[in-house]
C-alpha cells in the first residue's frame, strides 16, 4: 500500500506540475489546446486517486485528521505532495 501511495503522490505531483508549467502556457499563448486536455484528464484521475489512497492509507495506520489534512493541503500546492513523499511517507517502515 506504501509502495502505491508514494507512487501516486509523485505521479499526482508530476501531473500537476506539467499542467501548470507547460500545457497551461501551450493553452492560452500559442492556443494549443489537446495538451492540456490529457494531462487535466489525467491529473484529475491522479488527483482523485491519491486522495482516496490518502483516506484509506491514514485510516489504516490510524493516522490523525491533522496528517490527512496536511497530506490533502499538500496536493493541492505545487510540490506539496513531494515535500509530503519526504516527509511523512518515506520513512515508514
């Protein structure tokens, strides 16, 4: 479950630094407008995943709301959910 989690975050993370970074820009100044189309589809799907996987994976090791609410705060910030991979993720056991 770990292994699927921290995936997911970093894939999350990835999506949502390309659609902001690149296929935003490609969207409305070179009015290119596929690009953003499969990469909003696919963060939306990441998106939604990671906070399910995020629910389940703090229930099971009885996590506080406090850490699920960090971890739901850090998808929604660029970067967050890699400075959340490093911080509360990496070092389970």
């Amino acid at each position: 479950m770990l292994k699927l989690f921290r995936a997911t975050a970093i894939l999350e993370g990835i999506s949502y630094l390309l659609l902001f970074g690149f296929t935003m820009p490609l969207k409305y100044w070179a009015n290119i407008l596929e690009p953003n189309k499969v990469v909003g589809y696919a963060h939306g799907a990441l998106f939604i995943a990671y906070v399910i996987i995020a629910v389940i994976f703090c229930w099971k090791h009885k996590w506080s709301i406090k850490r699920f609410a960090v971890l739901f705060i850090a998808s929604l910030l660029p970067f967050g959910t890699f400075y959340a991979d490093k911080k509360y993720l990496k070092n389970i056991a």
